[in-house]
C-alpha cells in the first residue's frame, strides 16, 4: 500500500452530491434511517476519476484492476461502522458515515476481494482518544464528531503525513539467513495504526505468497543483474538495468510498489553509486 493522490473532484461527482445528498437528508429527517439504495450514483461519476489518480490498481493491495470490475470503495462505510475487530462481539454504529456516501475525499477504487466482508468491509475501528478537530467536506449532521475522530486504519489517500502508509507498515523478510530468493516475505506494523490496517484488510494472508513470488522472481532477478553488471565494472550496463527495474517495478502502474521499495531499500542495490535514486513512492 502506497499514497493515492486523487486529484480533482469530478464535476459529475458534485452533481450526483447535490441532488442524491438532499434526498438522503430528507429522508433520514423522516424515518431516522437513510436506506441502503437511497445511498447510490457515487459509482459512475467517480470510477473513471479514481481509476486514473489510482493508475487502475487497487489503493489497498495495489493490485491492477479493470475499471469495469472495479469497485468505488468507502473508506469511511456508508451503511454502518463496524467498530470492533474481526471474531469480538459486533459493535455496529449504525448511523455513520451515509452522509459521505457522495464525498470525494471519502472514496476509493478497491478490487472485489479487498472490498469484501472479510477484509475491509464496513470495518472502521477508531481509536479512543480524539483528535484535533479537522473539517472534512459534507460531515452532516455530525461534524464536530466525525472531525475530531483518529481513525485506526489507514487512508491512503489523506495528505496528512501521519497516514503515509510507509510509516506505518514495512515489508520484510521472515528470516534473512537463507539466499536472498528463498526469503519468505511479510508486511511488519510499525505502530497500531499499521496492526489495525494489516488485520482488517488481512494482508499477512491475502499478499505474503504473490508479493513474496514477485519479489524473488522479477525484481530480485533485476536486481542481481545490476549487481553483476557493476561487479564486473560495466558501469553504463548496471545504471541502464538500474533505470529499467526503477521504472518497471517502481513506476506509478507498478504493483506492490511498496513492498518492492522496502526490498530494494533493504539489498541496498541504489548503494552501489548508481545514477539513479531510489525515491520512496
């Protein structure tokens, strides 16, 4: 998982906002409650938008996905926060988040299994202790509460630092005694935030075996080709394959950018003097 820059809100987006938003408030006015198909049309006028910003991966696994199966993510739910962690008893706040149902700043382009009850769901745990208050767009009718809130999982989207995904979870290997291409591969939580965000979305599971083979396979081959090339004192070779692998494995439509930075970082390839830097994505 890597930052997402979304860029501009679609102007469709605002549109579906300003009608489908007041219908919705009407509507909770009424029976208190805001039904699950009253909260729809944030898919069509924001999917293409996400899919380029998100250069067609998925912001939570960084898998590539095709726009049409694609799927316009909450990161805070529309239908109900699911406050406690996966097997506990359910604590379900029924009432969040519907009135950010059509918030840019709210989603996400996702792919099916990422978005699916087992892993991020409607999950969205928070921690106890309030934050400095912070507006965000359209937070009706509770904005006090819902600005001062510290999320637990990651947004990968926010431009504040504290939700850069690389500080709060690292990919490293489970033992580094054998060959580097037998290491076995796993995302390590440097704080709550990061232990929350890999147990929801389940990435211990869901990625240690695809992200492991890409490592030892593609990019770990690139790698030592490098090191070969600047071992043997073919220095214009080593630089040219340094470029290759940075803007194949490392460029924006790259997956699992960051775990093949965490690796790179940790052979230490960019040590060798090469011309080109190895900038965190």
């Amino acid at each position: 998982m890597i930052r997402v820059q979304r860029g501009s809100e679609p102007a469709a987006l605002k549109v579906a906002r300003k009608w489908r938003l007041a219908a919705a408030r009407t509507e909770h006015a009424t029976t208190g409650r805001v039904r699950a198909q009253t909260l729809t049309g944030y898919k069509n006028a924001a999917a293409g938008a996400l899919h380029v910003a998100q250069h067609g991966k998925c912001a939570w696994c960084e898998e590539q996905i095709r726009l049409g199966g694609a799927h316009v993510e909450h990161y805070r739910p529309k239908t109900g926060a699911w406050r406690h962690s996966r097997g506990e008893v359910p604590q379900v706040d029924p009432h969040c988040y519907w009135w950010l149902a059509w918030t840019w700043e709210n989603l996400l382009l996702s792919c099916g299994t990422c978005n699916d009850p087992a892993h991020k769901g409607n999950y969205f745990p928070l921690d106890p202790r309030p934050r400095r208050r912070k507006k965000l767009a359209t937070v009706w009718p509770r904005p006090r509460s819902v600005g001062r809130e510290s999320p637990l999982l990651i947004d990968p989207a926010s431009g504040d630092p504290a939700f850069d995904p690389l500080n709060h979870i690292e990919w490293r290997p489970v033992d580094q005694v054998p060959a580097r291409k037998h290491w076995q591969w796993t995302p390590s939580p440097l704080s709550s935030r990061g232990a929350t965000t890999v147990r929801v979305l389940r990435l211990d599971v869901q990625l240690v075996d695809i992200v492991g083979d890409h490592l030892r396979g593609a990019v770990l081959d690139a790698a030592e080709e490098v090191e070969e090339h600047h071992a043997a004192g073919r220095v214009a070779e080593a630089n040219r394959g340094w470029s290759t692998l940075l803007s194949t494995h490392l460029g924006p439509r790259a997956r699992y950018r960051a775990a093949t930075w965490c690796a790179l970082r940790l052979w230490k390839v960019s040590a060798l003097g090469l011309v080109a830097p190895l900038v965190r994505p």
